[in-house]
C-alpha cells in the first residue's frame, strides 16, 4: 500500500511529551499560576504588538491530544508564530498527548503543576478533559480550549471556548454533493476520536443539507467511522471501507489529507475514486492531478483545512493573561477553499515545489510550512 506522505513528516516537538521553548524575541521569565479572571478587554497594549497583548509578563503551554501528524505540526507552528507576536509571552511549554486520553488529562495537569499562567488546549476527546480544564481554570490558570467542544460553559469551566463553525463546514459540503450529484448515492463520513464535536458538528450541517432530500444513505460506522486523525488509521479505516462496500458515491473527511493512502485501492479494485468533499492540502491537490485523468467520478472539493484556528485561541489566551485587548471573534470561520468542477474560489492546484503535508490555505506561507516539516 502506497504511504502516507502527511505520516512520514513528524516534528519532533510532536513526539515529546513535554518541551520548553524560549518564544522569539523573549528572554524573561514568567511568574507562577495566573488568574483565570477575564482581565482582558481594555488593557494597556505592549508599544508596536497587537492589541490583544497586553503588558504582564506570563507564561503559556499549549496541549494537544494529538500531535502526530503534519496538520498538527502546521497548527502548532502557526500557534508559536502568532505568540512570538507578543513579548509579555516570555515561554511556551508544549506537550503531545499521542491520541491517549489519560497522558492528554496528565498534560494538562502538568502545565498547571509548571506554573504556566495561560493554557490553550486542543481537547481532542472531547468532555474526557473536562475535569483537568476545570481544575486548570479554578487554579488561576487562564485556560483555553480551542476547536473541539469539551462541554462545560466559558467562566466556570475554562476561560473562553475558542470554537471552529464546522457546521457550515458541514452544509458547505452537503451543498455541494447536492449540486453536483443530485441523483443521490451512498456517503461515507469520516472524521477524528470518538464523539469529538468536529466530528459531529459536521455530520449536523452536512444532514441538514442531504436528509431532507431522500436521496443519500450515510455508510459505515454511525456517527462516522473513527480515524483519531491519524494517516496511518486512516488507511485501515477507508482501507476496510472500501472493501466492505461495493458502491461509495462521495467520501466527506475533516482530514482530507490522511485519505490519499487508501484511495488507489478503488483502482486495485477496477473502481473510480469517488466525489470527495474534506479539507485542503497539498497533497491531496497532487493526488488529484495525478489520478483525476484515469478516474471519471473523481471530483474534489474542500474547505480551508483551519490550522488559523490555534491563532485565535492564542490571541483569547495572551489577551485574558496579560490584559491586551481580546478579540472580538469566538470562533473560527473556513471558508470554502478549493473546488475541482467550478474552480471557485480556487480551483485544485498542486505546488510541486512543495511538500505534500502543507496546507497552502494557512496564513503561514507553504514555505514556511516546508521548513517546519523538514
């Protein structure tokens, strides 16, 4: 089986389960646990940074309940970026929690025990992390989960919950499988760990779109077949998919990406690769090129794959942490990226001179995601 190009680039930041890193430009060092009251708002802003950094000097970490992958290095580097914005920020603290729930709450647990003042967390399982929040926040920890919904409510479990819009991610998708298949067919829905709100928020928007047709069958596993994120699941997954049933329309994923392993096995098989509907990257637009000539049904379409969505939590965090001024925006917004049969916004476009595992709808430059992945 052909391997995963997003598997094969791993930073080693994403392998630790702790490190420290000196932020940009910082040489100073924070004080012990912060307070987790909305100090933000009206604070008096550091002289030529952005307004959502304030003047205190603290320190941030930032958990992940999973690193493992290309995205997830992208996102964390677009993290680090935008905290090198800010000189109150005098260090960032990192840990990977390798998609098990236990060593993500220990995480958490962890970066409180370090003293940080600001966490921003991705609670990739969901309500499971949502005790180890409530303690990091009652600590006096400015605590920020971002883009999974652990559950809970802003001031009293955590500080803000700093979300994504999946579900118009999810109409988003279904408005285009309407348009462009409107016979109807067999979808097959993948998405992260169990009950993540992604996951679900997504399958929300996308079954407001398709159900009241009458026309599309969702496969597979109910609510959607569990991947973790992981390329390497991933291929087992669709992988198993593909061999268990015979007819597959469209493929909906919220990691496109992790999908190119598995896809060649439709044409092992003597089937095109169907209409796919997921997120950007670079690899999947290579795919794309590579095999559309020889796959009739093969059709692509994504959205911005959000690794910005770790900025605006970072922006919430340093905001409520050093007393700058916090953002205005909750949420993340991803806009429709890439479109294989309209070419609008943009059409499918492989940079050869790239990596694969760049997500070229990021604010961070493909190059500069090149040198991350290296």
């Amino acid at each position: 089986m052909k391997k995963n190009t997003t598997s094969t680039r791993v930073w080693m930041l994403a392998s630790c389960s702790l490190v420290a890193v000196s932020v940009a430009a910082c040489s100073q060092t924070g004080g012990g646990g912060g307070s987790a009251t909305e100090s933000g708002g009206g604070g008096k802003t550091v002289a030529g940074a952005p307004s959502w950094c304030g003047t205190k000097k603290v320190t941030l970490g930032l958990t992940d309940g999973f690193g493992g992958n290309s995205w997830r290095v992208v996102t964390t580097g677009s993290a680090k970026t935008e905290i090198a914005k800010c000189p109150s920020v005098t260090s960032f603290s990192y840990a990977d929690g390798q998609g098990d729930t236990q060593k993500a709450i220990s995480d958490i647990q962890g970066m409180v025990a370090k003293g940080v003042n600001a966490l921003v967390v991705f609670p990739d399982a969901g309500n499971a992390v949502l005790p180890a929040l409530r303690s990091a926040y009652k600590a006096g920890v400015v605590t920020v989960p971002y883009r999974v919904n652990p559950g809970g409510q802003a001031k009293k479990d955590y500080s803000v919950w700093v979300g994504a819009d999946f579900v118009t991610d999810g109409k988003n998708w279904g408005d285009w499988i309407v348009k462009n298949l409107p016979s109807g067919g067999n979808v097959l829905f993948l998405s992260g760990p169990p009950g993540n709100s992604q996951g679900l928020d997504e399958l929300k928007g996308l079954k407001s779109v398709l159900d009241p047709t009458g026309k599309y069958t969702f496969i597979g596993q109910k609510p959607f077949e569990v991947t973790n994120w992981d390329p390497s699941k991933t291929q087992q997954v669709l992988s198993a998919a593909i061999a268990k049933n015979p007819k597959i329309d469209v493929i909906v994923s919220d990691f496109g990406p992790s999908l190119v392993g598995a896809l060649p096995e439709f044409e092992k098989s003597g089937r095109s690769i169907p209409m796919i509907a997921t997120s950007d990257g670079n690899v999947l637009s290579c795919f794309y090129e590579q095999h559309k000539a020889k796959n009739p049904k093969f059709k692509l379409m994504t959205v911005a794959t959000g690794n910005d969505n770790a900025r605006l939590a970072v922006q919430w965090a340093v905001a409520l942490a050093t007393g700058g001024k916090t953002p205005t925006e909750e949420a993340f917004k991803a806009p429709v990226y890439e479109d294989s049969l309209s070419g609008k916004p943009n059409p499918v476009t492989c940079k050869k001179d790239l990596p694969g595992d760049v997500y070229l709808s990021a604010e961070m430059p493909g190059q500069a995601q090149a040198k991350l992945l290296k």
